[in-house]
C-alpha cells in the first residue's frame, strides 16, 4: 500500500486506509479545486481528485448516474 505523500502541505496522493480501514484515493493540491466521491462498492470507499471546475464535474457526475 502507498501512502499518501504530503510535500510543505500542498500536494497529497496516493493510496491510503483511514482511522476505520477504509481505503481511499487522493490526488489533490488542496487548493479548492478537489472534489470528493464517496463510493458505495468495490475496493476504494472514496476518491479525492483536483479538476478543473469542481461545480461543472460534480454536476456531470450527478447528469450521468
């Protein structure tokens, strides 16, 4: 398992497992551009990813379910 490597607290990504043993995704710069997916099966429990608008992807992703 990777873990997620944080450099001058700006940038995490990776692979990781949480307080409980959920397991999760990071790729984020945390500056206010990530959104989160919280996932009801398989493998991963949630994915965190930078995109370039979060409203527009959050909303493609509601648009595509």
């Amino acid at each position: 398992m990777v873990e997620p490597e944080v450099t001058h607290g700006t940038i995490a990504a990776g692979t990781c497992r949480d307080g409980k043993g959920r397991k999760e995704f990071w790729d984020t710069r945390f500056d206010g551009k990530a959104i989160r997916i919280d996932l009801a099966c398989g493998p991963f429990t949630r994915i965190v990813v930078d995109v370039a608008d979060p409203h527009a992807a959050i909303g493609a992703l509601i648009e595509a379910r």
